[in-house]
C-alpha cells in the first residue's frame, strides 16, 4: 500500500470517529445511541373544556417523524389528583365524525382511523394544528381539570413536553 491511500483511510477513520463523537456529545452522550425524530409529541395549548362537558381539544404535532402521522389512542379527563372523570379510547376516537375535527392545514388533515368498522384512534400529522370537538356524556363541576393523551406507542410524554394541559371550568 502507498502513502495516499494509508493517509486516506486514516483520515476516513477520523472524521468519522468526530462525526459520530460530535453526535453522541449533542444527544446524551456515549450511553446509548438516540434517535429524536422516532417518537411524536404533541401540544395541547389552547384546549378547552366547558360545564356542560364539551372538550375543545386543540392538539397540534410538534415533534417526530415526518414520514407517518402521530397516533393518539387514548383522551383522559382527569381530577388534578390523577382520577380519571372520563376517557375517550381508540375504539371511540376512530369513530368521530370529519364534521367534529377542525384542521387548520386541510391538505393533512387529522383523521379518524378505522380498520374496518373498527376504530383504532387519530391520525395526527407532523405540523397540523387542529381541534377535535369531544362530548363527556355528563355535565362537569366547575374546577380544575387535567386533559391527558396518550400515543400509540404507550407515551404520554417526549422530549420533555408531557401530551396533557390543566384547564379551567368555570359556571
């Protein structure tokens, strides 16, 4: 072997010992390899929920991959001591109308997923903004509540932005 190509092959080795090096020292060290663009988050600001129980849950998709939409199988009301008032699953979020989900980019819109007649829950794309009009069958006391969801990968939290908002019913 000549020169040249010892010389590359050493300065291959480097920049790819710098590239993975810089990487792991950005995201969390040596520990562990971390991918952030695998799990979604989501925000809740701007949800709200009135006295005779209707939940404006405005949910937009903040974080993830861009190649599939972000799954929500599971919408908590809760005291703020943790105690579940009401919760829409998978089944019931899968059968909600178009006409109840506000998209504010209507090209990717969040959408019910069914397969079947069966409902698995809702298809939020990376980016989109909307609100998802839900109905508790029963009026709420006015005070503090929790509005927690729930991806399909058993998360409620990523990237330190946990998928839940405190809200207010007032009479």
């Amino acid at each position: 072997m000549n020169g040249k190509a010892i010389l590359a092959i050493i300065l291959m080795l480097f920049a790819t010992g710098v590239t993975f090096g810089l990487y792991q020292i950005n995201f969390q060290g040596f520990t562990h390899l971390t991918n952030y663009s695998k799990t979604p988050a989501y925000s809740l600001v701007g949800t709200r929920l009135y006295e005779n129980g209707t939940l404006f849950l405005q949910v937009s998709r903040v974080a993830g991959p861009d190649t599939y939409g972000g799954f929500i199988v599971l919408v908590q009301i809760l005291y703020p001591n943790g105690t579940v008032v009401y919760q829409w699953t998978g089944q019931q979020l899968g059968k909600i109308p178009l006409s109840d989900i506000k998209n504010e980019f209507p090209l990717h819109p969040t959408k019910p997923i069914k397969i079947g007649n069966y409902g698995v829950g809702l298809e939020v794309p990376l980016g989109q903004n909307s609100t998802v009009i839900l109905q508790v069958p029963h009026p709420l006391q006015a005070g503090n509540y929790i509005i927690r969801v729930w991806d399909a990968d058993g998360q409620d939290a990523a990237y330190g932005i946990k998928f839940q908002i405190e809200v207010q019913v007032t009479s």
